[in-house]
C-alpha cells in the first residue's frame, strides 16, 4: 500500500503539489484529466485552488477525487 497524502497546493500550471505521510513530496499533472466529465469544472483556476487532503486522498467541493496509487505512482 503507497503513503497516503498529508497535504497538498495547487499550481497556477493545473499541477498539485503533495506531501504523503512519509515524507515524499511529488507533483502530479491535472493537465491530462481536465477534459473529461467531472475534471471539467477544474479548468477554473479558482475552483482548482480549492483542492484539499481528504481522506489519505485530494478532493475538491463538488466531489472530484484521485486515487491516492495514482498521486503516488504518477507524481513526479
């Protein structure tokens, strides 16, 4: 099982900076997810600021998660 997340900022770049329990900071692009059904509503900037830690994962007001893994394994 991979760390799970502690905190993390969002990027002017629709990237997101996290930080995992174990002290790994990774940066994963949103890019690629922004056009498909509920991402959409993350190409607004300001909305996409609004990304919080969420139960060992990110989310956002209305719903919109990523699989912890995928943070984890696809970060840079």
């Amino acid at each position: 099982m991979n760390p799970r997340v502690k905190s993390v900022v969002a990027n002017e770049n629709y990237t997101i900076t996290i930080t995992f329990e174990n002290g790994e900071t990774k940066t994963f692009d949103m890019t690629p997810y922004l056009d498909f059904g509920v991402f959409i509503e993350l190409k607004d900037k300001n909305y996409f600021r609004q990304v919080k830690p969420f139960m060992g994962t990110i989310s956002w007001p209305h719903g919109q998660d990523v699989c912890p893994d995928t943070l984890y394994i696809e970060g840079k």
